[in-house]
C-alpha cells in the first residue's frame, strides 16, 4: 500500500483493499501531508480501531468515531461537510446493507469517503 492509495482527493468515494500489515499506517501518515487544512474524520466498527486509525492520521480524538456514533452524528446534521477526509476502516465487518448508502451519500455531498476493507476479513465469504 502507498500514500497514492489515500491521496486521490478528486475521487470522493475510493474503496481500498488491504492486507494485514500491508503498510496502511505509513501509508496513511504519507497521505496526511496532502489533507492539510481539511478536516480528518475515522471511522470503524469499534472506538479502538477507530482510535488506532485516527492516531496514525494525527486527528483530533473529537474526530474519531465508531459507526453507530457517526451515523447518529449524521442524524443530528453533525456529520462530515463537504471538503472533509473520512476514513473507515474495516469497512467489511460492518453493515454493507446500510453503510453502503451512507459511503455514497456522504460522498455525493462532497465528503472525500476513504473506505479500508481489511482482506482478512472477507476470507471465505461469497
């Protein structure tokens, strides 16, 4: 994985596949310089992934969220705004039925959607 992976902002919906200890902290870190003045958001099934990722991006803690916690902040109207960063990572342990939609609509409104699908976690499905 490189810093290329991350850095596309003119895509605002990118969908990354990565393997365990596949480089996605350096990679990540790398990408960071590209972000400046934007607003990083992560993401992730449970806090402490979410914090491990947002630790390697250097966001603020505020910025870090579990799935269930973003999509209440969506809710509210307290979610990402266009021209931010959003980072999810792990995205296939997550509900794809809903969080398939949100990804899209989230990118359709001009959040910069960052999707890190861990390829251990897809093993054995169809």
């Amino acid at each position: 994985m490189t810093k290329t992976d991350f850095e596309d902002l003119q895509s605002p919906l990118t969908f990354i596949s990565i393997i365990p200890g596949g480089g996605k902290t350096v990679a990540l870190t790398e990408a960071l310089k590209d972000w400046y003045g934007r607003t990083v958001l992560v993401a992730a099934r449970n806090h402490m992934i979410a914090t491990e990722t947002g630790k390697a991006v250097e966001t603020e803690p505020a910025n870090v969220f579990t799935i269930t916690a973003l999509r209440e902040r969506i809710a509210t109207g307290d979610g990402p705004k266009a021209g931010d960063v959003l980072i999810v990572d792990e995205f296939a342990l997550l509900d794809h039925t809903t969080d398939d939609k949100m990804m899209q609509q989230l990118a359709d409104d001009g959040v910069i959607v960052k999707v890190l699908v861990d390829l251990r976690s897809t093993q054995g499905e169809k």
